[in-house]
C-alpha cells in the first residue's frame, strides 16, 4: 500500500498523541519506567527491556554519532541484555542518562530515532 507523506505523518502524530499526549514527540524524552521496561527514551518511547532503545544507540553509533559515543559504547553490553539486573544498571546511570539527553539534539540521534521508529514501529502496522 502507497502511503502518502500527509498520511504517515497524521498516523505518527495520532500514535504520538496516545503515547506522549503531544502531537510530536520529544527526542531528548527520558524517563525510568517502574513496570520493569527501565529505560524510556525519545520520540516512541523507545524502552531497554522491549530492546527498541538497543536498536535506536546501535543506529546512531553506525549513523556516525559523536555525543556520547564512548559512553554507549561502553553501555551496549547492557543495552543488549533486557535482564533485571542490566535494566538497574542502566537505569541507575546519571552518565547514560545525560548522555542520551544531550545526544538528542544531533542529527545523527533524531536521524536514529525516526529510522527505528520506521523499522518497528511504522511498516509492521
């Protein structure tokens, strides 16, 4: 099916609307969810525990991201592991949290973000 762009980008914004109660999504978003998921990041929410987050650090570190690059490189043992305890330990990260806040506003990171969003979230529906 041919999507148009006005098309998709009404059913982003709608999807937006119920997940973050805005119309757009804030890249730089960053909370700790307590339902075990951990990490909730940017414009899809994008969690640790469903692996989503993975996805989008792995695509800003392949896209040529810069900020914090050392910082989730050093994190993507975790990142790729959705057990309890790599969940607190990311969780419990002031460093990978500002990290992710201030990889927010590159291009490479929203660049990431909306590619992943695509990828898992867009096509299968």
């Amino acid at each position: 099916m041919n999507v148009t762009l006005e098309t998709k980008a009404a059913c982003l914004a709608i999807v937006s609307v119920f997940e973050t109660s805005r119309p757009f999504g804030d890249f730089a978003a960053y909370a700790v969810l307590d339902d075990g998921a951990g990490v909730s990041y940017g414009i899809s929410q994008f969690t640790h525990r469903s692996s989503s987050l993975a996805t989008v650090v792995e695509s800003y570190l392949t896209g040529g991201g810069a900020v914090g690059r050392k910082i989730f490189e050093d994190a993507m043992p975790l990142l790729r592991r959705n057990d309890a305890a790599a969940i607190k330990a990311l969780t419990a990260s002031r460093t990978f949290e500002k990290a992710l806040k201030a990889a927010a506003i590159t291009r490479e990171m929203r660049a990431a973000q909306m590619l992943a969003g695509e990828r898992l979230y867009f096509q299968p529906a």
